[in-house]
C-alpha cells in the first residue's frame, strides 16, 4: 500500500483584480515570494529538502521571460532540484499537485513543492504578422484571454449557463450562490481566517507603495437585486459577471511530503492527502466535471457521499458548485439545496 501523503506548509498571496494592486508586477516575483515564505512557515527552511518542484501555470505568456515557469522559479529560488511546469488551463496548480503525488505513491520522490501562479493583467495582445512584416493592410492583435473558449467550441459561460440550464438551475440559485460567496468570504476575512495562509507583498503603483495585503475581487457590500440586474454574457442564458468567475493575479505555493518524511523533520502536518483523481467531459461538460471526479474518488475508497462532512468546489462559474452537488445529491432537492 503507497504511504500516505501529507502537506506540511501552505500560503498564497492575496489575490489582486484585473489590472489591480499585482498587474505591474513580474508574476515570477510573486511566486517566488509566496514560495519563500512556504518554504520556511513550519519554522524551519524546508529548500533543502524538496525533491522536486512543479508548477502549475496556464499562460506564460504573462511573463517576461515566458517558457518553462517552473524552471525560472526554481532558479531565482536557489534551488537545483528538477522542476517541471504544466498547463491544463483553470486545473494547472492542481494537476501540478497530483503529479507530485504520483512521485511520492511511486517511491521516486520523498517531498514536493507545488506553486500555482497566474497574472491574467500581465497577458499580452500578441501577433504573429510582426515576425515576417506587415507589407500592406492592418495588423491584428488579438487578445488570448478574450474570449475563452477552444476553437470551434462556445466560450466557457456559454457552456456553463448550458449545464445550469439541463440540470434545472436557475439565475436566481446562481446569483444567490455567487453573492453567499462574497459574503462567506467577508465573514472569514473579519475572523481572521485568511492570517495564516496570505503572504502580504510590496508593491509599487507609480511613486506610491504599499504592503498589498487583502484579496481584491471580492464584494461583500453587494446586494442580490444588484447582482440580478447585471446582463448576460456571451450570448449564454444566465451566466453574468456576477456569478462567473473575475480575472485575477496571484500565485499559491504549498509543500506535501510522505507521512515518513514528515515526521522524520518534525513538521506539523496540516492535512492527509486520501486520494485524488482527474476527469473530463466535453466542453459543454464544464458544470458537472467535479461531480464525475468526486464520484470516482469516492468508489474508488468506498465512501458514500453521506460520510462526507463538506465539500469543496472551485467555484469558477456559480453553476459549477450547484449543478455537480445536485447531481451528487442524488435528486434529493432538500439535501441540495435545503
């Protein structure tokens, strides 16, 4: 049986809006801050006990230097362990998470430290004219960022306001979700419950700096009749800016370890990774895609979903927590949504 893993360390820096607190700074600087300060939160530096670094980052064209993050990071970190960067869009960190499980559950690798990072305000408009001239005519810069969607597939909110649609969910149980959100965030923020794991950074805005120490996207002074009156967006049914996902930057960083290891150092462990897994589905499938992998994991070690005291779902559209605990909820709308 593989040895469990666990994760030892854990910080993020506070998530800046689009074109807010982060946009003028390089997203390589706030990782590696974020990663340093992973590094050394259990009291003592853990560099010299990573195996191996891996990087999730889904547009490295946002860096000054855009190829291979994880390496650049690795580097301006001081470390000459073998790093490995991978994009699997809105998943990158995470599958960055499970690969290193995977060396760990193998025997290759005894410890991991895993960033995530992204700045979606330093995304630049790009064109391919410029490298042979432009003779005659205009020249385009289209925008990576605008809209998302794969080619020849409708954009994400158009296939996320979709699955709402076929699952019976409606505007008003989106918007609603979307602004609980906000407001559970602001609870949390006023408890303190975001001291231990945000990094704060200096940043510099013209001649003035300061210490950027707060996520900006949230809004808990929002009202619901506010949200309902927000329009459509991509043509899509019910999804609207405010309950689909902001464009952000920030960067996350966390050490895992086997439990041997672990306890070898004498480090505080903060949570056991069970088990993980990976599914996909059409693009139309983007709502229900975490109900599929939940219930894989939870075959997988014979759990029902009733054993489960809570569930977590990256909310990158309102429809996504909504439609994939319906379906696990099984039908029954009291346990769903009750």
């Amino acid at each position: 049986m593989a040895e469990n893993c666990v994760i030892v360390s854990a910080k993020r820096s506070p998530f800046g809006k689009y074109l807010g607190s982060l946009s003028e700074m390089e997203p390589l600087d706030v990782g590696v801050k974020v990663a340093e300060a992973t590094l050394s939160a259990p009291g003592k530096n853990l560099k010299e006990n990573i195996d191996q670094v891996f990087v999730g980052n889904c547009i490295p064209s946002a860096f000054e230097t855009g190829s291979v993050t994880g390496r650049q990071i690795g580097l301006k970190l001081g470390m000459d362990v073998f790093t490995t960067t991978v994009d699997t869009a809105c998943c990158s960190p995470l599958t960055a998470l499970r690969m290193a499980l995977w060396g760990m559950r193998l025997g290759e690798l005894d410890s991991a430290l895993v960033i995530g990072v992204e700045a979606m305000s330093r995304v630049p408009h790009s064109s391919r004219q410029l490298r042979t001239g432009v003779r005659i005519g205009e020249v385009k810069l289209p925008d990576p960022i605008f809209p998302i969607n794969y080619p020849g597939y409708n954009s994400v909110a158009v296939d996320a306001s979709d699955g709402a649609e076929k699952y019976d969910v409606s505007k008003r149980m989106l918007d609603t979700f979307a602004m609980g959100s906000h407001l559970k965030w602001a609870d949390a923020m006023k408890e303190g419950k975001f001291d231990d794991e945000i990094v704060p950074i200096k940043v510099r805005k013209g001649r003035n700096e300061y210490l950027f120490s707060q996520d900006e996207m949230p809004r808990p002074n929002g009202n619901i009749a506010l949200i309902q009156m927000l329009p459509t967006v991509f043509g899509a049914k019910s999804t609207t800016p405010g309950n689909a996902p902001g464009l952000n930057d920030g960067a996350s960083a966390m050490v895992v370890m086997t439990e041997k290891k672990a306890k070898s150092l004498d480090l505080p462990i903060l949570g056991t990774i069970v088990d993980q897994a990976g599914e996909t589905d059409m693009p139309s499938g983007i709502s229900w895609i975490p109900a599929k992998a939940i219930k894989k994991v939870l075959e997988r070690n014979k759990i029902t979903i009733d054993e489960i005291d809570l569930i977590e779902i990256n909310e990158a559209f309102a429809a996504m927590p909504l439609v994939s605990t319906k379906i696990l909820a099984g039908g029954d709308e009291q346990k769903w949504y009750g």
